[in-house]
C-alpha cells in the first residue's frame, strides 16, 4: 500500500506527459507551436549564470530537485544524468525534452525561450566533460581521439 501511494504520481506524470502531442502546446490559443518554440529556442544565445538560476529556482518542479547539483540524477529514482551523451546533444533535441518532458519529467512549457537556451547553456557548460567532444555531422558530437592513439594504430 505504501509503494502504490508513492508510485501513483510518478505514474500519473509519465501517463499525463505522454499523451502530449509534441507540437500542441499554446498553438491552439494563438500562441508559437512546440516546433516553432523549439526553432527560436535554437537561434538564441544562452546565458550559462542566468541558466544556473533557471536550473536551480525556475523550472517547476527544478531541475536540481531531480537531476541534483551535480547533474547526475538519481538512478534509483529514474532521474537520468545530464552528462555524457545528453549534454552534447544538439540544442533543438534538448529543446524538445524541456518542451515535452520526457520519461518522468515534466513538460516546463512556463519557462521562456530564453530561460530554455539559458539552462541548456548552463547544462552544456557544466556537466559535459570538457574537451571529450566535438561536433560532428548534423550537430551530432562525437568523441575526440586520444592523444597518441593514431600512432598507436599505425602499423610497425
């Protein structure tokens, strides 16, 4: 009885955010289309401080409550990290997961486009690992050699 009364809003969130259509949002009430928001979301430059903020106070509920501090989520809990890979992923995919939510996150549709671009600023500058990527084809990002390792694959 106490697991069911725990897991019922998880559940209710992953059902409820799952049953969005992906381009619904204000879009009816005259409002940008999620692709359109995504799109203006992709052409602006993020401020990493103010993506701090957003990170942290902002977003409802914060991104800190279920990704922490350092960004590496909680696995017991299916909070997922925000290092490698996802936060090489290109702006337009982060974008959509912010818009959309994903697995148990919710969709943050009240957070502006600039505060998006700012917490993915934030999110990119902070909990990447530094220098481990660098853009490949289609904005992918993909690992950089190590050093040496071309010569150590040349044949002797």
């Amino acid at each position: 009885m106490q697991i069911t009364r725990h897991l019922l809003p998880i559940l209710a969130l992953a059902v409820l955010g799952g049953c969005s259509s992906s381009d619904s949002s204000d879009a009816a009430a005259g409002g940008p289309t999620t692709a359109e928001r995504i799109a203006s979301i992709s052409k602006l430059t993020g401020d990493a401080t103010a993506g701090k903020t957003v990170y942290e106070k902002a977003a409802s509920p914060t991104c800190l409550s279920c990704h922490q501090a350092d960004g590496k989520g909680d696995k017991s809990r299916s909070y997922p990290s925000l290092g490698e890979p996802a936060a090489n992923d290109p702006v337009s995919e982060l974008a959509t997961n912010v818009l959309n939510g994903k697995g148990v996150m919710p969709k943050q549709t009240d957070l502006t486009d600039q505060q998006i671009a700012d917490v993915i600023a934030y999110m990119k500058a902070t909990f990447k690992l530094a220098g481990s990527a660098t853009p490949g084809p289609g904005g992918r990002r993909r690992a950089e050699p190590v050093a040496g390792a071309a010569a150590r694959r040349a044949p002797p």
